[in-house]
C-alpha cells in the first residue's frame, strides 16, 4: 500500500484521520489539505523515537471534512496555522 512506509508503522505521509477511513475521501486524503490549530500537547513517555515523528502532539483540522486530530508526524510542522491564530 503506498504511503505506509512498507509495513513499518510510521506512515510516509500526514493524513487525516477520519479521510484515510473512507474510501469516497481517499483523494483529499492524499492531498493532505490540513492546517494547524496551533495547540500542543507533550508526549507523556518515549515509545521510542522514528526520524518521521516528533516529541509532542499538534492538533490540526482538515479542511474537507472538519476533524479535529492530532498528530506528532514531522510534515504537520509544515502545514500552515488556521486562520486567526497567526501572531
């Protein structure tokens, strides 16, 4: 299955949530249309450390279907802050 890093757990790349489960959502899934909220939550223990995932949890929404998730994937550094909570 492409994007899920051939079998290791820690997905290649950021995905919603809730899109990656639907079938009629697999298309926005891939294109990743997600902004950060800009909350952070620290990770209670180190389950052990991949190169792809970070020390604590950022919260972001997706634009196509409204989810609210969080996530310690490296690409959600990437994404942008939700309109109104840029400094």
């Amino acid at each position: 299955m492409a994007g899920t890093n051939a079998g290791t757990g820690k997905p290649l790349f950021l995905k919603c949530a809730k899109c990656k489960k639907k079938r009629d959502h697999y298309y926005n899934a891939l294109t990743g249309r997600l902004v950060r909220t800009g909350k952070v939550r620290g990770e209670p223990k180190s389950y052990g450390s991949h190169m792809r995932m970070l020390g604590e949890h950022y919260q972001y929404e997706c634009l196509d279907c409204g989810h609210i998730g969080w996530s310690k994937h490296i690409d959600i550094l990437h994404k942008p802050l939700k309109a109104g909570n840029n400094p």
